[in-house]
C-alpha cells in the first residue's frame, strides 16, 4: 500500500483547509517569508537529491519531453480553465447556500 503517497496528500490536503482557515490571519510579510524559507528548504533537499541521484540524465530526458509535450498540447492552459471552471462551481455552490453564508469575509 503506497502510505507515503496517501501521507502526502492528505499533508497537502489539510494543509490547504488550515492555510485557508487561517490565512486570512497571517500578515503578508509572513506569508512572504514562509515561502522563502519553504523555498529554501526545497533546493536543500534537491541538492542532496541530485548528489545522490544515479541515473541524472534520464530524469533531465523526463523533464525535457514531459515539458515539450506540455507545450504543445497547451496543457497549461486546459489546468488554467479547469481550475476556473471549479472556481465558478464553487461560487455558484457558495450563492446557493447564502443562508449560510454570513458575508463577513475579511
């Protein structure tokens, strides 16, 4: 059973829902910073990676056709306009439900 999998997802998950919650608490200069330092900790661990990597050059190939293949189908774009077709769902789901919805967003 792929647990690291399920842990990650569920990470990102309720990390999502928490940084939502709570986000609008957070100072901008904060956000700003965390995002330095999850940045910092990601070419950290990249680094380490790539030390330890075997096969670099098929990773690199990987990377190089998956990007190309990206490009030409305009994959990009299809992310961007499902992720505006689940923005207008939620809205609509949001309007549906105004006798729950207080209008107090800050």
């Amino acid at each position: 059973m792929p647990i690291g999998i399920i842990t990650d997802c569920l990470c990102v998950f309720i990390g999502g829902i928490i940084g939502t919650v709570f986000g609008k608490h957070m100072s901008l200069d904060f956000k700003e910073k965390l995002n330095m330092i999850f940045g910092a900790c990601a070419f950290a661990i990249s680094i380490s990676s790539i030390i330890l990597m075997k096969n670099m050059p098929a990773v690199i190939l990987a990377v190089v056709i998956g990007s190309i293949i990206g490009i030409l189908m305009h994959f990009g774009d299809l992310v961007t306009k499902l992720g505006m077709g689940m923005k207008s769902i939620i809205y609509m789901w949001r309007s549906d439900c105004s006798i729950y919805y207080t209008g107090n967003d800050r």
